[in-house]
C-alpha cells in the first residue's frame, strides 16, 4: 500500500504571494503553519509501518518541497499534476482531496494523512486493510444540525444517489484520523458524480465544499469498507498541555497522535514548537531514508 500526504508551508513567500493574490485575505495561521513535524511523519512511517511501498507527497508548488527531503525516496505531487488548471491555485484542502486518485502509479490501496498525524508505535497492516476491505472508523450522526454535520450528511446523499439509492435519515461520521481507501472506488464515484464534484469546488473552504467523507461513504455503501476505528489520541494546543503531548510521545497508548494546531500568539507558538520537536526527536531520533544524508 501507499501514503498520500498533503502538505503545505505557510512561511514559502511564493506560496505566500498567490494566497495574498487570489483570496485578498491574511493567512490563517493555525491552518497553514509549519511546525516543522514532517519529518517525524516520515520517520513514524518507516519505524513503525515497514510494509508502506511508496510515500507520495501533496504540494501547491515545486517551493514547498523541504529542502531536507530526498525527492528519490519521496515522489513529490504539485497541484496541477491532478487538479484540472482552471481549478489553481487552491488553498482548500477538501478540494485536493477530491483529485488524490489521480496521483500517478498510485498503489490501490492508500492511506491518506493529513500532516498533523502521526504513527508513534507499531501499527500492523490490518489496521488500515483487511480481506479485501478498507477499515474505517465510523460512529453515527442523527441530526442535521450543526455546519459539520451538513457536510457529513450532503457527503453522505451523494455517495448514496450514485448507488441509486435514497438518502437515510441517519448519516456516518468517519473518525478523524488517517483515511485507508482503495483507488478503484474512488475512481468509480469519481466518473459517477463529476459534475457535483466540480461544481462544489472552490479556492477556500465553502459550506458548499464536498471532502474524502465522499469517498469514505462510498467505500462503505458499496461494501468495500468496514467500520473499524484507528488507535488514536487526539490533542488540541488550545486544550491540552505542552507537558501531556510530550509525555504521549514518550510512551504512547494509542498507535496514532493527532496534534491540531490553534491560534496563539507567536512567542506561545514558539515554545511550544521546540518543546514537541524535542519530544518527537526523542521518540524518533534515526534519520528515514526519506531525508537526505
């Protein structure tokens, strides 16, 4: 199987010049900042998931490549080598997720991660794929209230409207994690439902906006994913203490840690940068063959 990741560095003053360009709007800080984590990522990956064939690496632009990673070891993916031209510059991550199927000599099975996860102890292969089957963490949601859950159920209604089937009353949250998905199926809802998905795009977040929960659905609805949730500990820089994170780390209970980013003041952002990259370095302090020599 594969890792897709997508990535961005908000502190590319390239990258930086087409936002202020295209959105007329200061950058989100807590969405675009670079902790400088990557790294560890990739070292997670090659401790602790050996059997992984081919990382792929999701960027706007040739800028945003580290300049640590080894591009013969990493295959590096630009926006326009999957999102149609008339559809860039994008800065909508749900909108890149749309288009990951179409990565070149991707694997069929794949595992998408966002940047801020981490495998942090061995996680064996079945987690993500058994039998055939993505394995997928899903809990139930039962009312269309809240913005987040318009999106699970509009998610939801589509994937089922291209089975031919009607809308539940119900609809099924994924756990926010990385996402195991098979290739096939999400080219498949892809060529069903196009036009939907093209016209939801957009170059920021919208209300309108479809995800991967799309392609989650249909995995599910058609019998190709089971419900199965990952190990994982979720932590908030605005909830949790710098001091818990980096005990976590120093001997975790779940396979994955997911650390979400918040907005702060930069002398917080500062010190808690070196306090997590300190702990992870003392977690996984062996150079991947991801990085350069």
């Amino acid at each position: 199987m594969d890792v897709v990741i997508t990535y961005v560095n908000g502190l590319d003053p390239l990258w930086r010049d087409d936002y202020s360009r295209i959105t007329h709007k200061e950058i989100l800080s807590k969405r675009y900042r670079d902790w400088g984590t990557l790294k560890f990522l990739l070292r997670g990956l090659e401790e602790y998931m050996p059997y992984i064939r081919k990382v792929h690496l999701v960027v706007a632009r040739e800028s945003q490549v580290p300049e640590w990673i080894d591009t013969a070891k990493v295959n590096i993916v630009l926006h326009k080598d999957i999102i149609p031209e008339e559809y860039l510059p994008t800065f909508n991550s749900s909108m890149i997720e749309m288009f990951l199927h179409r990565i070149e000599d991707l694997d069929e099975r794949f595992v998408y991660f966002n940047d801020d996860m981490f495998p942090v102890r061995p996680v064996p292969e079945s987690t993500f794929f058994k039998d055939g089957k993505a394995a997928i963490g899903f809990c139930k949601v039962f009312f269309k209230l809240s913005d987040y859950k318009k999106l699970v159920f509009m998610s939801n209604r589509l994937a089922r409207a291209a089975m031919g089937l009607k809308e539940t009353w119900y609809a099924i949250r994924p756990q926010h994690i990385c996402s195991p998905m098979l290739k096939s199926c999400c080219e498949e809802l892809y060529s069903k439902v196009q036009p939907q998905i093209l016209a939801s795009l957009s170059p920021m977040r919208e209300k309108k906006n479809y995800n991967q929960y799309l392609f989650l659905d249909y995995m599910y609805c058609t019998g190709n994913a089971v419900s199965r949730p990952i190990s994982v500990r979720h932590f908030s820089l605005g909830a949790s203490r710098i001091s818990r994170i980096c005990a976590f780390l120093a001997n975790p209970s779940r396979d994955f840690a997911c650390i979400n980013d918040v907005t702060m003041s930069q002398k917080r952002y500062l010190s808690c940068r070196e306090r997590i990259l300190e702990a992870f370095e003392r977690r996984l302090p062996k150079k991947s063959s991801f990085e350069k020599k």
